[in-house]
C-alpha cells in the first residue's frame, strides 16, 4: 500500500462495574463489555481514522482491509503531518494490593451502601454513591513492528450529600479512585465529611467578588495548575495556534522556584506504563523555576512544534490518541500552611473542587472550589460557598508568592475532545496575590 | 445475526429467568472531517454497535450491556446477576404495543455519511472563516446516520432511523477566540459557511475589549450562554428522580409561580430536532409536555423506573445513549415565551457564552462564570466589547422576573432557547 507511511492499531477489550446506591436504595449494580479498536494510517498528508467494534486484530485479512478502509480515508486530507522519532519502551503495570476481581460483586455493594450510610448525618436530605471499576485489557500494534499490551485496573467511588433547611440546599462531596486495586474498604471517613461539608455549607455565606489574596488547598491548587498551565501546555493546542503559551519556552511565566511536572509514570491515578502511539512515557517538566520549558507531545506535535517531550498521547477506548495531561502537578516550596496563613493576612481560604474549564487561546480560565473560609488576621473566620476563581495564563503564576510544602494529589476525570481519561493533579497550598474571587455577595 | 434475529433470540432466552426482558439496540455510522489549522487534518469514520439488556424479576431490576455481539449471553447473564443486588420496587411492566401520540422526523434520506461530504462541508465553514482576518484553529463537519431499537417480552417492537449533520470552528484573532456550532437531523438546516463566518466575526470583533469595573448590570444571555447555565441547574431539576430524591429546588413547588410570567418550557417530541421521536427509549409514547407554563410550575418528567416507584407513571422521558441504562431527560425541550420587547434594545453586558458553566450548584442555582465574547448592547447592536469579566449568579432567581426574549431562538443540542435579558446583575470586572 504505496499511500501507507504508517499505521498503528490499538484495541481496547474492557468490563465496566457500576453500582449506584441513591438514599439507600441499589439503584443498579453491574457489569458491561466494550471492545473497541482503532485503526490510524498515515496517508500521503494526514490522518485517516477508523473506528470499530470487536475486531480480531490478529486476523491478517481483516486488519488490512482495515488499514486499506483508513487509507482511503487519509487521501481527503491535506493537512502535511510527519512523525517524530519517539523513545519506546513499556514501564511495568503497578502491582495489585487487592484485586478487585476477587471481590464479588454484592460485597462492592455492601462496601458502597456502608459509605453511602456515613454520608446520611443529622440535616442530610439526599446521599448518593457511586462505585466506578474498569478493568482493560490494551493491545498495540504499528507498521513499525512495536507491539505491546498490558492491563489497567482501576476501583473508586465518589460520595454526595445534599443538606436542606428552610427551601435552601447545600452539597458536600468526595471521592476517591485508585489503579493499584480495589479501594472501598475503610471509607466510610469520606462519606461522613460529604455530609458534614453539606450541613456546614447550610449557614455559609455568599464571597463578595473582586481580586483579594488566597490561599488555595493543594486539590484546588492542583485544578488550578491542570487548567491555567496543563492544557495550555499541550503539543496539539500550540501546534493549532489555540494556546497563549506558543512561542514562549525559555520565557519567565511564574515565580521563581515554581515547578510544575506531568508525569505520567508516576503510580497516581493519570498512570500509564507506554503511551496510546507506543512511546515511553517519562517525567516532564513544563516549568523549572518560573521558566516555561517543555510542551506535552505526540509524535505529530513533536515534530510540529518541538520544545518538548513525547509520551503524553493518549485515548478513551474507541477514540482516537490525543496530547493529554496525565499526573499533573506543582513541586513542593518550603512554606509551612501556618506561614501561608500569615502572609495571606486578610483573604479568602478556598477548599476542594467542583471542576473546572479553560480557554487557552484567550489565556483565560476559570474555576470553582466547593467551599472556603474568610481569613481575617491570619486566621480562619466565616465559612464561604460557591466562589469561582479566574485568571489570565499568562500573569497569574506570576501572583504566586508562597509555595507550601505539603504537596498532595486528588484523582479525578480530565475531558477534552469529547474523551475523558483518568488524570490526577494536585500541589502543596499556594498563596496568590491578587486572585479575581467570582461571588455574588454584596 | 446482528439486529433482529438475535434481539428475538435474547428476548427467548431471558424470558425463561426473568419475569419481563427488554432489549435496547443501536448502530451507526459517522465521518468527521476536522480543521487542524485552518486545513482538513483529519478524516475519521466511526461504527458502533452496542446493546444493552434489561430483566426484571419481583421488581429487580437488573442491567448490562455490550458492544460485542459474540458475549450477548454474559451480558444476560450480568443483567440477570445484576437484578439479584438491585433493592426490589414498584413495578408495573415494561409498555406493551401502543398507539403513538404524534409523528416525528428525526432522519434525512439525503445525508450520506461520506467523508467526501464532510470534506465538502469544511471547504464553506472554512470560507466562512476567510470574510475575517482571523486565523482557523479547528473545527470539524460531521455527518452520522443510526438506527435505534427498543423490543420487550411485551410486544414492543420499534425501531427508527436518525441521522446528524454538525459543523463546528474555532478562530483565533491574538488573543481573542471565538467558536460557533450547528447541528440538526437535516442537511439542509445546516449553513456551514454562516458558522464559520461566525465564529470568525466574534473572535475578530471581540479584540481589544474594554475594561468593565464590578457592579451590577443588565446583561443580554445569547442563547448559547443561556443554554449552558440553565441545562446545568433547571432541567436537572424538572426530572422526577432528582424531585422524589430531594435533590431539586423546584420539588414542592407544582402550581406555584417559579419564573416570569412570559416564561414556558416544553418538551415537544414531535418537532422536528436531535430528539425527535414518537417513543422514548423504553418503548412508552411519547407526548407533549408543559413543564412551566407562563411562569407556573405545572409538572415533572419522568420515566417508568421512577414512575412506578413514586404512583406517578412515565411521561415517556427516558433517554438513553448507547449502552447507558436510561434516565429521565428531555426530546425537545423549549425555553419560551411572547416576545415583548427586544432585549438588547436598552444598553445592557451581551454575554455569547460562558467558560465553566459546569461548575454551577446544580441544588442551589448559584453559579459563577468566566464570560466568553462579552459585548455592550445598545438598540439592538453589538457596539463595544468587553474584554473579559466574571458574572455571578443564581439561576432560580435570575429567572423570576426578565427583562424580554429575543427573536433569536437556536437549537442548541436538544435545547431550543432564544436570547433572554436580565436586568441588575452581578459583573465581576478583573
């Protein structure tokens, strides 16, 4: 096949376990089978992609029908893509503490309505909890003889608890997912602060908006650092011309002493052991000291963009690969959260968080945290709910003037593109200077 | 093998274990072309199949599903295993044949899913694009065609066909971004060359906005930022399960004034749109549904799991995609009303869209968001705009009383909603 510069094909044949517990009741619990395959060929110019279910990937005729199906469709495009050459190399699967297999299904059950239970407290109205485990089994195959497969396990749950007092309603959630076993023994713990954060946020009060000082908890700081750095730092985005960041390695964008790291090797939730294209994945440091110094790559915005590292490809099953964030996170500094506290003086302490979305082409991002305190004197005062933070990518890592040394990571779904992989961000506690705190109080 | 003859096959099969069974199916192909820097990049062609089985026994209801033909008997195995956990309830069985309510038309026998189409389509979105000194970050044309199926023990056997037709860009002037999209069962509806002009007007005319300091104004939603914040907090608060579980606001409050009094909202299954259909995804009749009438609360959706736990019975609202099991949802759902006044005839902060409208309290309706494309509106025109900003909010609240609809309604996914003015908002300027 003369218009063949390359191909690869990756599969993905999975069981999917879900149980969903709504106040009590086992709304469902159960299992689903997927088994999706795509089929990539690099024609004369660009990408023809084809998606499938249940193919025999080791079934010769087929796949080349296949990869002759692809091809046909990479003759409509006109975008000149070439590959880089990629380090290759597959990183061992974590092992298993506890495989959730060997747990039956009505045990996962009795463990999540357990959960579920602690999260009913006194002023609770509603609690819910939901248990995720998705066990793949990967296969890889390119025209240049790479092949590899391995297995991901992943277990978690999330925990929500809905306070209700006099016509007004509060939430209080949790979550927690693993790729090193099964993880709902011992968790009630979370379930009960889903439901004390609910019944608390009843009396909180509305932030009033503006730019004052704040003080963010290492799972919002670790959001902040997936949306005002991460996307905007992958290869695809600044080979578009869609992120503020393109064109400026070796510039200054932060403080000095900040780093900020994607590193899909690291056992965190964003684990992978090779990335979707076959290539190695290792540490990437998108900031040393406040300088920008590396984009995330594929092999096709490596050789686009350059300035970076390969290995950050990466796809949902039945999708195609794309330049994805991984483990994501900010280095520990060395100020101590009491040190944080009173530097910050008079601000907002802002908790947790319910997500977030950025522009990276404007520079602009946004996101929520699920509740904080007014600091007033340096100490923690009046509760606050629903305060959203913005900030512009290219000032905002500059307004970092404290870095706290008590990094952790928060686990939690990344969407872009329409496909949505496992992902962990965090940080230690950060204090910003003049962070725009978008509340509606008077 | 794949289609009927199997559906009869598990429908036997499940029979023999389960008191009731229910087969949902869908399959369907699709081509994208996507824009990768102002050029077609991309060329994909996607097929699917899946099939989700549901049992019932003693009101257990038990659920799996497959994209794999080959294990449909460990998906009913799972489904049946599944049923074994469930927490018995109410139930009063799976629809059986009915007269449908009404006709819909969800499918285009002119689309082709070709990728030469799509292609075709990329070329007017992408001179669209050139009217403006923009440049083309990305975008896509996507051209689909399915075929969905719902059979149970009972006797339903209904299946129909619908196809899709979407066009997206994404244009970057410096640093200001602008994105338009349409999508439609119907070619024809779709003006490819209009979105790309779009997207490529508001980021050229968005550059170089001014400042804006904190403080309340009228603001214009266009319809798209409309549909974010109101799909994230209302109509998850018009469905049954989140009213019976005390996870809505609205619940206690049929008959009760909620919004303006211009204000209605309806699912009407039988206009043409993405959702059109004469039966939901459980096999029940679908009908039109007033949910607010001129601001009054009037009703919830529901669909037959709820329906029978709660005596209320389905309004055939089930939705599903795929394998999911289904969920109370919406066809066709309209924000509406008389058009009174212009909206933007009286100066006001006109808002295209908003950035992180999913981090809004979906309980609560308190949201806060980063504003995309903001404009100052006056008479009616996009005079000046803004650079960037923050609004803050409650959705319930802002709804109770609003300054006009405009004569801009769009489809925006299922969502039909025009521009909607509300006065004496909160702006928060960086």
């Amino acid at each position: 096949m003369a218009d063949v510069r390359y191909y690869d094909v990756r599969s993905v044949r999975g069981e999917v376990t879900q149980i969903d517990i709504d106040n009590g009741v086992v709304e469902s619990a159960g299992a689903s089978f997927f088994d999706k395959t795509v089929i990539r060929v690099l024609g004369p110019r660009g990408w023809g992609i084809l998606t499938r279910d249940h193919v025999d990937i080791d079934d010769r005729r087929e796949l080349d029908g296949l990869v002759a199906a692809a091809a046909r469709l990479a003759a409509v495009t006109k975008d000149a893509i070439s590959l880089a050459d990629a380090p290759r190399g597959v990183l061992a699967v974590p092992p298993l503490g506890e495989d959730p297999r060997d747990v039956d299904l009505e045990e996962k059950t009795r463990l999540l309505a357990g959960i579920e239970a602690a999260a009913r407290i006194e002023g609770v109205a509603n609690t819910r909890a939901r248990y995720t485990e998705g066990i793949d089994a990967v296969r890889f195959r390119d025209s240049s003889e790479n092949e590899y497969s391995f297995e991901a396990v992943r277990s978690g749950f999330s925990v929500l608890a809905i306070a209700s007092k006099n016509g007004v309603m509060q939430m209080g959630s949790e979550r927690d997912h693993i790729t090193t076993g099964f993880n709902l023994r011992d968790k009630q713990g979370l379930g009960r602060k889903a439901g004390e954060v609910a019944v608390s946020l009843l009396d909180a009060k509305l932030p009033k908006g503006g730019a004052q000082r704040a003080i963010l908890d290492p799972e919002l700081a670790g959001v902040f650092t997936h949306e005002a750095v991460g996307h905007a730092s992958e290869g695809d985005l600044v080979r578009e011309g869609a992120s503020v960041l393109g064109g400026k390695i070796g510039e200054e964008i932060g403080c000095r002493g900040l780093v900020i790291v994607d590193d899909p090797s690291l056992h965190e939730f964003g684990f992978i052991p090779v990335d979707a294209e076959g290539v190695a994945v290792q540490r990437t440091e998108i900031i040393r000291d406040g300088i920008l110094r590396s984009f995330l790559h594929n092999r096709e915005t490596l050789a686009a963009v350059g300035d970076g590292i390969p290995g950050h490809a990466r796809a949902e099953h039945g999708a195609p690969p794309i330049v994805r964030m991984s483990n994501t996170f900010i280095e520990n500094g060395d100020a101590s959260y009491d040190e944080l506290l009173a530097e910050c003086r008079d601000g907002i302490l802002l908790i947790g968080s319910r997500g977030g979305q950025v522009d990276p082409g404007r520079g602009i991002f946004q996101f929520n945290a699920e509740y904080g305190y007014i600091v007033r004197g340096g100490e923690t005062t009046d509760m606050v709910r629903d305060v959203s933070l913005s900030g512009e990518i290219l000032s905002t890592l500059h307004n970092i003037t404290l870095i706290g040394d008590d990094r952790r990571m928060s686990p939690g779904y990344c969407g872009k593109g329409g496909q949505s992989v496992p992902v962990s961000d965090g940080a230690p506690h950060l204090l910003l200077e003049g962070a725009v705190i978008g509340g509606r109080g008077e | 093998m794949i289609g009927d003859d199997l559906i009869a096959r598990i429908l036997r099969e499940g029979e023999r274990r389960a008191d009731e069974v229910e087969v949902f199916y869908a399959r369907g192909t699709s081509v994208s072309a996507e824009i990768k820097k102002g050029i077609l990049g991309t060329a994909e062609e996607s097929e699917a199949w899946s099939m989700a089985i549901r049992t019932v026994r003693d009101g257990r209801i038990g659920s799996s599903s497959t994209g794999d033909p080959d294990r449909w008997k460990e998906c009913l195995e799972a489904a049946l295993a599944s049923g074994r956990l469930a927490t018995p309830q109410q139930w009063g069985g799976f629809p059986k044949p009915a007269e449908m309510a009404g006709t819909a038309s969800s499918s285009d026998p002119d689309i082709v899913v070709a990728i030469e189409d799509a292609a075709g389509m990329v070329d007017a979105l992408l001179a669209g694009a050139a009217e403006h000194p923009v440049e083309v970050v990305g975008g896509s044309a996507d051209l689909a065609r399915s075929y969905i199926a719902v059979a149970n023990t009972n006797g339903v056997t209904y299946g129909m066909d619908r196809t899709v037709a979407a066009v997206s860009l994404e244009a970057i002037r410096e640093q200001s971004t602008g994105y338009e999209f349409d999508a439609s069962p119907f070619r024809a509806d779709i003006d490819a060359r209009s979105v790309g002009e779009e997207a490529a007007a508001l980021a050229a005319r968005s550059l170089g906005g001014s400042e804006v300091a904190t403080g309340r104004y009228d603001v214009v939603l266009s319809p798209v930022a409309a549909a974010s914040i109101l799909g994230q907090v209302i109509l998850p608060a018009l469905s049954g399960r989140n009213v019976k579980a005390g996870r809505s606001f609205l619940a206690d409050k049929v008959g009760e004034q909620v919004f303006d009094e211009t204000l209605s909202v309806y699912d009407d299954p039988f206009a043409p749109g993405l959702g059109s259909t004469a039966w939901d995804a459980e096999g029940t009749p679908t009908r039109r549904l007033v949910f607010v009438e001129q601001g009054v609360l009037r009703r919830f959706a529901y669909d037959l799991k709820t329906g029978y736990r709660y005596g209320e019975g389905s309004t055939g609202s089930a939705v599903r995609s795929g394998g999911d099991t289904p969920g109370i949802g919406f066809h066709n759902l309209f924000i509406d009303g008389p058009r009174v006044k212009e909206p933007g005839d009286e100066r006001a902060v006109w808002i295209h869209d908003v950035v992180g409208a999913h981090t809004a309290n979906p309980f609560s309706g308190d949201f806060s968001v980063e504003i995309s494309n903001p404009f100052w509106i006056e008479g009616g025109d996009l005079v000046e705009p803004i650079r960037t900003a923050m609004f803050a909010g409650n959705a319930f609240e802002m709804l109770r009383a609003i300054g006009g609809l405009g004569n801009d309604a769009r489809h925006v996914g299922r969502l039909t909603i025009p521009s909607i003015r509300l006065n004496n908002q909160q702006i928060i300027g960086k």
